[in-house]
C-alpha cells in the first residue's frame, strides 16, 4: 500500500465512490478534508469512502473522517463507509464511530444496500 495521500472518485448510479489511499494521519489530515469535501458536495445522494488503500489512521485521520461525514450531512448526502482495514475497524468499534458511521465489508455491499433501502 503506498502511504501518498490520495483521493479519487467515479460514480456509480446514485453512488459516488470515493477511493481514498495512504496514511491518514495529523501530516495528511488537512489533504484529506479538503479533498473529501469537494467530493461530499458534488451533489450525490450516497458517498461510499473505499478505505482498502488506507495504510495508517491516527486520531487526525478519524477526525477527518468524521469531518466528511459531518460535511456530507450538512448537505444533504448520506456518507458511508467501505473495505475498512481491521485495525481502522478496531479503532471505530473503540471509539464508538462505527455507531455513526455505517460500514460495509465492500462497495457493491454498500451500493446495493443504499440503492435498495433508501431509493435513487
């Protein structure tokens, strides 16, 4: 996995994939608000952040995650999460995050659940 902070996307149906890679850490926080913000707002009912790429998350990354969240509310877009890495499990299940953050073992698993459930 590199550790280069980078954040891409493509859309999928009313879905917007968010792949985002590299340490999330108090270095690349500042990055990966900006660059998650830009993509929350785009005006995409469900934003699906693809965490498989992620090599490191510190408190700063969590942060920035749940900036993004925050952010996608704000607007209206609901914000979830995918392929998220064990100890980044660990770390949301310890913090109790992943009781706001829904999370899914894969980004078809949250495509097909956001699609189904909340309509497009």
């Amino acid at each position: 996995m590199t550790t280069e902070p980078s954040v891409s996307a493509s859309t999928s149906g009313p879905c917007l994939i968010v792949q985002v890679s590299g340490n999330m850490d108090y270095a690349d926080a500042p990055f990966f608000r900006h660059r998650l913000a830009q993509e929350v707002t785009q005006g995409h009912p469900f934003v699906v952040l693809d965490l498989s790429a992620v090599a490191f998350v510190d408190s700063s990354g969590l942060n920035a995650l749940l900036w993004a969240w925050r952010r996608a509310e704000s607007v209206g877009t609901l914000l979830v999460l995918a392929c998220v890495p064990p100890k980044l499990q660990r770390m949301l299940a310890m913090t109790q995050v992943d009781t706001v953050l829904q999370v899914y073992g894969t980004t078809a698993q949250a495509e097909a659940e956001l699609t189904s459930t909340r309509g497009a």
